[in-house]
C-alpha cells in the first residue's frame, strides 16, 4: 500500500457537524474528500443474518442513489454491507475507522478502502495513518461517526455491540436514531428491540430515512415512486386496503402533551435530552419519540452545543 497523505483538520477546518459538538475532537485525519451534502450512518453487527446483511446493502444503495452519502465504520458484516451498496449504486460512502490508513481494520478491508476512496469517498480517522487500531479506539470512533452524521440507522445489533454504542451517541448527540425491527428469537437484533422499546424510530427502507432527512432541512433526491399493485377484488376486501386520509388519523393526546411540555422544557434552557427525561420524569421512549415529532414539524433543531433549541421559526 502506497503513503498517502491525509489533510488533517483541526479547530475550524473540523467538519460544521463535528466542530459544533460540547467535545470536539482535536483533530481530524482525512482521505479524499467529505461529502457536502445528507450523510446517515449506518451500522450494524459484524456477524449479521443474510437478510440483515442483504437489507443493509439494498438500503445503503437506494439512500446513495438519493443523494445520501453513506457513512459506516468499515468493519466486517453489516458496515461492509453498507459501504458496498453505497458503491454499487454509484454513489459516495465514508469510512471512519478506528485505525489509521496504513494499518486498515480489518486488514482484509483494505481494498474495499482503496475502492471507496477511487470513488470519490473518503477515510476518516482519529489517529495518524500508522496508529493500528485500539480497544478504546472503537468506542471513540463511534463517537466521531455519529457526529459527522445527521442521522443514524441501526440495522442488527446484539444486546451487547458497537452498534448499540454508536445508537447511545446518536441520542446524546441530539441525532435521530432508526432501527430496523427484529424478530425476537434472532439473537442478532436483539439490541434493536430494546432500542426500539427506548424510542428509536422504526426503519422500514430508504424511503423513512429521506422522510427524516427532509424534515431536518437536508435535500437529497427523491426515490422513484413505489410501483401500483393490482389486487383481485376479494383480496383488496378481505385485507380492507385503503388509503388513509388525513382526517382519518386521529390526533395521540399523551403525544401532544408530551410535545407542549418538552417545548416548555427546551425554552427554559434544557436541550439534553437524557436530562429532559429526568426533569419531565418521562420515559426516554417517549421525549425521543417527542423530539423526533418536533423536528419533523419544525419546531426544533439540534444545537451547535449539543442537544435541541427552538426553530428560528418559533
């Protein structure tokens, strides 16, 4: 492997999302070039089921070819997964690894690194190019992946897994969390129900992930609408397909209360979401699920120092 030179970036020059964390890092080693526009993370377990590691690909896929860069953390399973769809589609990911360039983790990623970099992504790390990767390094990492995204998608995690960190970040951190459900029985998802069960939003494909991104203000292309299904007449009855209207979705009364406090909550100075679950004496389910419905509507937006304020529109 040749020696490449990395811009290192420190202070100012640190990326608007990392440079406005409470703890920045104090400097920043990249390859190539980041990208400008959206950018979700998408993380995952290193020894993922087939269908989880076949679902992290085709979603990586359609979010790059909306315009979504793709971050992830280069591992093997469902990072691997999530870098390779973004390549397949054409479209930019960004490695952020726990080790520097010349000393790649895992080692037999560093094509899949090379490749992304020959398209137009880049290698983000914390440390120089020939600092090998640290047990502390991961949990850091995490930190940095988070924080260089605007949104955060959990593919398969383990009751115990680097994903269920990177998940701890996204709601410190003030980003929004999806989970993809899992069956109960497959140990490989088990951190998702629980993250679920904490308030992470559910992700069902692409098209939850650019709802999100649009109501944070990002712009990424829009997906192709999905393709019209003919139904036989007795199937469309016995299922009572039909579109629901608006007016025909009732309003959640707990929810609305639960907006109008948190809103009060956040114009007198608290933004953190784990101490608006203290002082509120909500469930963390319950001020994510709040949150997330304030951004969506507009009425928040995340800190420059962590957390959420009132929009300019307030």
């Amino acid at each position: 492997m040749s020696d490449p030179e990395p811009s290192i970036l420190t202070g100012h020059r640190l990326p608007p999302r990392l440079a406005s964390l409470p703890d920045p890092p104090r400097r920043l080693y990249v390859l190539g070039e980041l990208p400008r526009g959206p950018a979700v993370a998408i993380v995952g377990t290193r020894e993922p089921s087939l269908e989880g590691a076949k679902f992290a690909r085709e979603l990586a896929a359609e979010l790059a070819a909306a315009g979504v860069a793709i971050l992830s953390g280069g591992a093997e399973g469902i990072d691997c997964e999530a870098h390779l769809g973004a390549l397949q589609a054409g479209g930019v990911t960004v490695v952020v690894a726990p080790a520097g360039y010349l000393k790649p983790f895992p080692e037999k990623h560093a094509a899949l690194f090379a490749r992304v970099l020959a398209s137009g992504g880049a290698y983000v790390s914390l440390v120089p190019p020939n600092r090998a990767a640290t047990q502390g390094a991961f949990f850091v990492r995490n930190r940095c992946l988070v924080g260089l995204s605007q949104l955060v998608v959990v593919v398969q995690a383990p009751f115990r897994s680097g994903a269920r960190n990177a998940a701890k970040h996204a709601r410190r951190l003030g980003r929004p969390l999806f989970v993809v459900p899992s069956a109960p029985w497959i140990p490989e998802g088990r951190g998702c129900i629980i993250e679920i069960k904490r308030g992470a939003a559910v992700c069902e494909g692409a098209r939850d992930v650019l709802r999100a991104l649009d109501g944070l203000g990002a712009v990424p292309l829009t997906l192709a609408p999905p393709a019209s299904v003919e139904l036989d007449a007795a199937v469309q009855e016995s299922f009572d397909f039909e579109t629901v209207s608006a007016r025909q979705i009732e309003p959640d009364p707990l929810l609305e209360l639960d907006l109008l406090r948190v809103v009060e909550a956040i114009a007198g100075g608290e933004a953190d979401p784990d101490l608006l679950s203290l002082c509120l004496e909500l469930p963390a389910a319950r001020i994510q699920r709040a949150l997330l419905t304030l951004q969506q509507r507009g009425v928040l937006v995340p800190s420059p120092g962590g957390g959420f304020v009132l929009s300019n529109s307030m």
